[in-house]
C-alpha cells in the first residue's frame, strides 16, 4: 500500500517505544516527532502542523486541546476506541503495533 508522506506527531510517556514508532514512520516516508509527555505533545502541535497525532490512550492532559486527527496506542486488547467531540479518532493500534496496521489507520488521511 503506497501512502503520501505525512506529518507525524507520536506521543507516548514510554520514551522509547515512542522514538521507536517514530523512527519507523521516518523509514516508512514519513516526517515524524515523538513527545514523552502530553505537556511537550501540546507544545508541538501548538507551534508545527502535523497531520496525524499517533498517541498513548492514558495521556489525559491531551484531552480538550485541538489536535489533528488521532489515532491511539495502547497495551490494552479491551480498548474501546473513543468517540471525542471535536476530535477525528482514526482507530487504535494495539502494542506492538504491526506495520501494515499502521499504514491501514495512516491511508485514511
């Protein structure tokens, strides 16, 4: 599936599993940012466009800000996906996210 390169926002108070997914949206095409926390997320958005916010479902200081359009992580199997006023919620990923459900969620853009 050929995807157009987008603006990347990844979001995850686990460091490293967001500069992972980050790294990997950067060598699938992509320019992509990660934040570690939702304080330095709200900051990013507030000062750069991004197309997509990819974040971690427990970041509740995120909620209520204008966001691109999200599509959420998390390590939970019985995550329900959210509906958010203002907010246009793509799907969720499901830790370890696989690629090809990456690009699935990232083609609807």
């Amino acid at each position: 599936m050929t995807i157009k390169s987008l603006r990347i926002l990844v979001v995850d108070d686990e460091s490293n599993l967001a500069e992972l997914f980050a790294e990997n949206l950067i060598i699938d095409g992509h320019l992509a940012v990660s934040a570690q926390s939702a304080k330095q997320a709200i900051s990013l958005v507030e000062n750069s466009e991004f197309d997509v916010v990819i974040s971690d479902v427990a970041m509740p200081e995120l909620r209520g800000k204008p966001v691109p359009p999200v599509i959420f992580i998390t390590g939970h199997t019985d995550f329900v996906v959210p509906v958010i006023a203002g907010v246009r919620v793509l799907g969720a990923l499901y830790k370890p996210a696989d690629d090809r459900d990456v690009a699935s969620l990232l083609g609807k853009i």
